[in-house]
C-alpha cells in the first residue's frame, strides 16, 4: 500500500504565514517609496517657485528695501505661498534676499523651501 505524500496543514500555515510577512513588508516599502516621491517632487517645485522669486527681485528695476512680502503662486498646478524677507548687511551696498516657500494650503508647516540670496546695490 502506497502512502499519500503532500504537505502537512502545518507546513501549509507556515508558508502562508511567510507570505503574508512577505508581502506586508513589500506593500510598506510601496507605500515609503511612494510617499518620498510625492515629498520630493513637492520639494522640487518649491524650490523653483523660491528662485523664480529670486529672479524677479534681481530682475526688478527697484533695489529692494528692507520688510518682508509675501505672495501666492501656481506651479505645476499647484498654489504655492512665498514669503521674502529683505534685510540690510554690513555691506551698504547689498541686501540680504531670504524667500520660503510652502504648500498654500499647510499654512503651520514648516517650509519645503528656503533660499538665500544677496542683492548688490545697481
């Protein structure tokens, strides 16, 4: 008489159970990697709107006077707030440029953004 040969219900149960850790692990490194591609992409974007404020103080006819501004834009189809804040040097003749920028609708984050830059006097 031929004995049956296959897998045990335990040996089924632990290999189900590896699985399930298995792909548990995968869907959490989806998610992570996920997320950090949304942050970046998001960081990128701030980016670009913190220098395209840069370049418009540089580009403007006016030398900036001390205070702070701040403003709303579109990027990506996405609304952006800046903030820009001029402050005298030691130098006369150079301000000191700092622009942040968030996401418009996360008011009480901290920045995705922020750049620094120096004016001199034209």
């Amino acid at each position: 008489m031929k004995r049956a040969r296959g897998f045990t219900l335990l040996e089924v149960l632990v290999a189900l159970a590896i699985l399930g850790i298995a792909l548990g692990a995968l869907l959490k490194t989806g998610a992570s990697n996920t997320a950090n591609a949304v942050y970046l992409r998001d960081k990128t974007i701030a980016h670009w709107v913190a220098m395209n404020q840069v370049a418009e103080v540089q580009l403007s006819a006016d030398w900036p006077g001390a205070g702070t501004r701040r403003g709303k834009v579109e990027m990506a189809g996405q609304p952006w707030e800046w903030t820009t804040k001029v402050t005298e040097t030691f130098d006369k003749n150079v301000r000191r440029l700092d622009v942040e920028v968030r996401a418009a609708d996360d008011e009480r984050s901290a920045p995705l953004d922020a750049v620094t830059a120096f004016l001199p006097k034209p």
